[in-house]
C-alpha cells in the first residue's frame, strides 16, 4: 500500500482506496510497467516492419525510379510509416486474441496521425469491427474511449487523405509472427 496525492484535491489517499476521503475523486492508479518480452517483440515488428517499407511500394504498381528514390530520401516519411506499423503491432498484441486480429485499413496522414481499422475478437469470441486512432502520441480505441474517439476520428481521419499501408503492415506481422525469436 502507498499513499499518493490525489490529483483533484491534493489530500494523501491510499492506492487501495476506492476514492479520496476528502473529496470522492478515483485515486490516480500507478503506472504499468511493459514486460520486456512485449518490448523485444515491438522492436523485432519494427525492424521487420522498416525493412518492409522500404523494399514494398503502397500502391499495385511498382515505383518509378524517381518515386523510389524520393521515397526512400525521406527520413520522416519512413520514421512516421514506422511508427504507425509499430503502433498496428502493439494494439495487435493488446487484443483478446492477437492471433485473431485482422489489420482491414491503416491510413497514415502527412502529420503522421494514423487510423486503423481493424477486426478483432471479443470476450466471448465473436469477431467485431474495431478502430483505432493514433494522434498527437496518444492511441484511443473506439470501444474504450467513446468521446474522445469520435471528436478525433471526425477531426482527424474523415474525408483525409494519406498513405494507405496496411497490406506492408500486415505482411511484416506475418513475417513477425512466424520468424523464430
């Protein structure tokens, strides 16, 4: 048990109080750590996921030389396509049944804010549509953050353009998942 100060009030609360004594406000929970296995799989996915970048095209034809090489002298266009295959890969691994996680739409802005469409299972096994929005350094899920969500998703993604990538995403997490580790 730790005491903490409660964000709204500043009072000392324990983490095991259901809410502050003096005000009512939830306790501020402390912060989860990351296993080290899920971190060496987001760094084997980003690996994979640059090095798929890099040799594939976003588009059924091939690149023009031109295009190529314009493409790969871009270091933010690379770096923002990581990121948000990286991010594909973590909310990937953060589903009920990873395995069953199907990447449907990855459109990753000039800003480099991305939005996914997915489709995942639930709790009790049914596979549902999902979305997802990475924006600003801040992933919010449809189903958990509501709100928030919807004001991001109609600001960010509806009626924008970008490059779509989910088919290099979902070849790289493929190759993640049956490359030894």
């Amino acid at each position: 048990m730790a005491l903490v100060k409660c964000r709204e009030c500043g009072a000392q609360v324990s983490t095991q109080a259901a809410a502050c004594p003096k005000c009512g406000a939830p306790p501020p929970q402390p912060p989860r750590r990351t296993k080290p296995e899920v971190w060496a799989v987001a760094a084997a996915l980003a690996l994979i996921f640059i090095v798929a970048i890099s040799s594939s095209s976003p588009t059924s034809q091939p690149p023009t030389r031109e295009q190529a090489t314009a493409q790969a002298a871009n270091p933010q266009r690379q770096a923002r396509l990581a990121a948000a295959g990286l991010a594909a890969g973590l909310l990937r691994m953060g589903m009920k049944d990873p395995e069953a996680f199907v990447l449907t739409s990855l459109l990753v802005m000039p800003d480099g804010t991305a939005c996914y469409r997915y489709r995942a299972k639930n709790s009790f096994g049914a596979v549902l549509p999902g979305r997802a929005i990475r924006a600003g350094g801040k992933m919010l899920l449809e189903e958990n953050d509501a709100d928030a969500f919807q004001r991001a998703w109609g600001a960010e993604c509806v009626g924008k353009s970008g490059e779509e990538i989910a088919e290099q995403v979902s070849r790289a997490i493929e190759r993640a998942k049956s490359s030894p580790s």
